[in-house]
C-alpha cells in the first residue's frame, strides 16, 4: 500500500513533452514516483500525493516555472539560456546531454564568409551571444522547423544546433565545424517556491540521486 504524503500539498514539477519525458517518467518510477497521464490529460499526480507533475511543451517550461504554475521543472540548459529566467539549478540529470554544435556543409569552404558568418538557428540568444563574446560579426536568421535545410537550401552557410549521434547532420551532408558548449538536463526550482518548500523539495532530490 502507497503512503500519502503527510503534508496535503504536493510538490508541482513541469516536465517537457518529447524526447525527455519518457526518460524522465523511467527516473521517477524508478525512484518510487508512478506517473500515468490518463487519456489526452496534461496533469498527473503519483498515488502517494507527493509529486503533481504537468506535461508541458519544452519551450514554454521555463514560463510555466517561472510564474510559479509548477515549482520545479526538468529541462535543458539551452532552453533555460534561450529564455533568460533566473532558476536554482538542483541536480543534472543522468540523460538527455547532448552538444551545441556550428555546422556547415561538408563541401563549404570558409573563404566565402566575407569576414562576417550567417548562421541560421533557433538558439538565437546563445549564438548571438556567443559570437559576439568572440567579436565575431554574426547575422543570425532564426529557424523554428529543421535547420538543417537552411545550408541545403542555400538560406545559410551555417546553422547552430544541438547535435546528438550526428546522424541527421550525415544525411544532409553536413559537417561539424566547431563545438561550441555541452548542454545538459537539469532539475530546476522557482526560487520562491524553493524557499517555501526547500525540506520536501531537498529530500526530492536526495531521493532522484
């Protein structure tokens, strides 16, 4: 039989819809957090009334955290950069690390930059602060679908994206010209409601280590 938690209240937790959510489920559950979203329904909360968790688009997580509609969030470090929001970082996670890459195609000859890159991205925030920390002039048009069209097409020479395996970067003929950051999977808290709820909060974390 599944003990409730002694205080009423849950802790609330966004994670993100997509590739992190199954990983993240599989942590929870193996820590002792059932989560089963029922049907098309976007809240669930474990048996033993500890843990709400909300199933949210992974842009949009650090807004919700934010405005407090969940206090803690499971989300990437390049989108809490993209945004800009001011959270305590709890934990890494042990999944989802990947790699902010520049990427060109494999036949590109950097000769043809004309001392100033056009990138296209939907990190547009990291790479405009990258290059400009390197006083690199930069001209960043920025992509929401694949950004691997945009050399293929002749849009850009180069995009900046998170690059995995590489696969799909092989399959367009693509190349990695440089990495740029290692981008990772944290827990996050909205600093006031960690400061409200730092015990239940601190033996969460205690427990997903």
């Amino acid at each position: 039989m599944t003990t409730r938690n002694q205080d009423a209240t849950p802790l609330t937790l966004a994670i993100p819809k997509g590739r992190l959510q199954e990983r993240t489920e599989e942590l929870l559950l193996s820590r002792g957090y059932e989560i089963r979203f029922k049907g098309r329904k976007l809240v669930a909360e474990d048996p033993g009334g500890r843990l709400q968790v909300m199933l949210v688009k992974n842009s949009d997580l650090p807004t919700y955290v934010h405005h407090g509609i969940a206090g803690l969030g499971v989300c990437g470090t390049d989108v809490i950069y993209e945004n800009g929001y001011r959270f305590f970082r709890l934990m890494e996670l042990p999944f989802g690390k990947t790699r902010m890459c520049l990427a060109s195609r494999t036949d590109y000859r950097p000769d043809g930059d004309a001392h100033r890159l056009r990138v296209a991205s939907k990190f547009t925030r990291f790479t405009h602060d990258y290059f400009q920390d390197r006083g690199i002039p930069c001209e960043i048009i920025r992509l929401d679908g694949s950004v691997e069209l945009a050399p293929v097409l002749g849009l850009t020479p180069y995009i900046v994206d998170l690059v995995e395996t590489g696969s799909t970067l092989k399959a367009n003929d693509l190349k990695i010209v440089e990495e740029l950051a290692t981008v990772s999977v944290v827990l996050i808290a909205n600093p006031a409601y960690y400061k409200f709820h730092y015990k239940s909060i601190d033996a969460l974390v205690d427990t997903l280590r």
